[in-house]
C-alpha cells in the first residue's frame, strides 16, 4: 500500500448532505479517488479539548451535535467501526513529537466528521478514529500536530481534516439565494493561491490578511486545515470548489497526495 492522501473538506452547515449535493458529489468523488485507506483519522472543528485527544471508542455514537434543522439529518447515522489501536498510536506519535496528548474511552463522532464520511464512504465499513483540536491551540501548533501524525500516511491511514475555509454566521444568507458574497470568495480565492505557491508562512499569518479576521471570528473552524498542511509535508494539494453554501459558506476541499 502506498502513501495515503490527507483531505481537506470545508463540511458547512450541518444539513450539508441535504441541501449541498455539489459539495456530497465532491466528496463522493474524492472518496473513489483515494486509495482504500486501512483506516481514517478524523480531525474536526467540532472538538476541542485541553490537549490533543483521541477517541478509544470502538463503535462511535453518531452525534447529532445541532439543533433546528430537519427531522431526517437527526435520523442519520453512520455506524462505522471504531480505530482505538490508530488512536494510541496516533498518540504515541503526538507523545514522541513533544507534545501532550489524551485518550478519551469513548467519544463519538461529531457532523464534522460523519457527515462528510458519509459521502466519501458511504458504506461506513473503514474503521474511524476521531482527533480533537487543541483548545486555545495556534496554527502554528496545529501544524505540528499534523507533522506528528504523517507518519501515518505510509501505515495506510487516510488523515481526513474537517473545518471551513469562510466560516462567519454574519455572513450568512440562510435563504441561500444570493451570489457568493465577494468578502469569502476573495478570502477563499487567497487561501487556495497561498496553498498552490505553498506559502505556509502568510497563511500561518492568514489573520493579517484582508478578510482573514472577518471570515474567521473564531479560528476553530480554519485549525484543521493547518493538521491538514503539516501532515502533507511537502505535496501540492487538489484544490475542489463546490457551489457556496448559505451565500458564503466557501466549500472549497484540497487532496494531497
């Protein structure tokens, strides 16, 4: 087995796989593409804990962390196995980089993570290990994070980085029926040219930039694409550019491999 990808997705609003079918088709794509992985790590914005911490659980719960949107996303599960041994030796690697980590017993996955999986592999038959983000953490830690892990990548692991590249509610049209607003796709269209150039040091800095602030309020969201970059090493990514969501949520998605 070779090397395996790290995937980026830009997962949008929880009810992505209901009313994004471009950005699920993307996904879908992106899923049939890659190698089949041995198993995946899961990395979401939707988790932040003390320390980078990795889930034990051997059956996650699929969890239904929202509220206020439609019957059948509450009803959707995906019943993938679980990765305990992925997830102590993913620790291991994060312990042997100089780094704190924690093993939860039993976490499940978050929309962050299930709700993108579920296009790319829908039959939920790959073992899943779920990472958190590091609570107060930097880009610049987030990076290590994911230098730590890349190891995993010859091991037959696909590193799967959930968050957002624009992610403002501010912004938001939920009636969904206005242009992309010109704020997130200049900010998206930023990202995407740093990413190709392989600039890492403005995009470390993305917060300087014209709109980096704005599209990112909170820097959750935009953390997993930095576990992303430092497990890609040196690869130059695939950008995907699905249709906006909810008029500037960009769900922009990068493949490295």
């Amino acid at each position: 087995m070779g090397r395996m990808p790290v995937v980026f997705v830009s997962h949008g609003a929880p009810d992505a796989l209901l009313k994004a079918p471009d950005a699920a088709a993307c996904w879908r794509e992106i899923g049939k593409r890659a190698p089949m992985p041995a198993a995946i790590l899961a990395v979401s914005a939707h988790w932040e804990a003390r320390h980078a911490t990795l889930s034990l659980a051997g059956a996650p719960e699929t969890l239904h962390d929202f509220s206020g949107f439609a019957p059948a996303l509450h009803r959707m599960q995906y019943p993938a196995p679980g990765a305990p041994a992925l997830a102590e030796r993913a620790a291991a690697l994060i312990a042997e980089a100089g780094m704190a980590v924690e093993l939860h017993p039993g976490r499940g996955l978050d929309h962050g993570a299930w709700v993108p999986l579920s296009a790319m592999y829908p039959a939920a038959n790959i073992s899943v290990a779920q990472l958190s983000l590091v609570r107060g953490g930097s880009p610049v830690s987030h990076l290590a994070l994911g230098r730590a892990l890349m190891r995993l990548r010859e091991e037959g692991v696909l590193i799967l980085a959930s968050g957002a590249i624009t992610h403002n509610f501010a912004w938001l049209d939920w009636r969904g029926e206005t242009e992309p607003l010109p704020q997130a796709r200049a900010f998206s269209d930023w990202v995407g040219e740093r990413l190709a150039e392989g600039d890492e040091l403005a995009l470390l800095g993305y917060r300087a930039t014209r709109y980096g602030a704005e599209a990112h309020p909170g820097e959750e969201h935009f953390l997993p694409l930095f576990v992303a970059l430092g497990a890609a090493e040196d690869d130059k990514p695939m950008r995907h550019q699905p249709r906006y969501t909810y008029g500037s949520l960009a769900m922009d998605a990068y493949v490295w491999q």
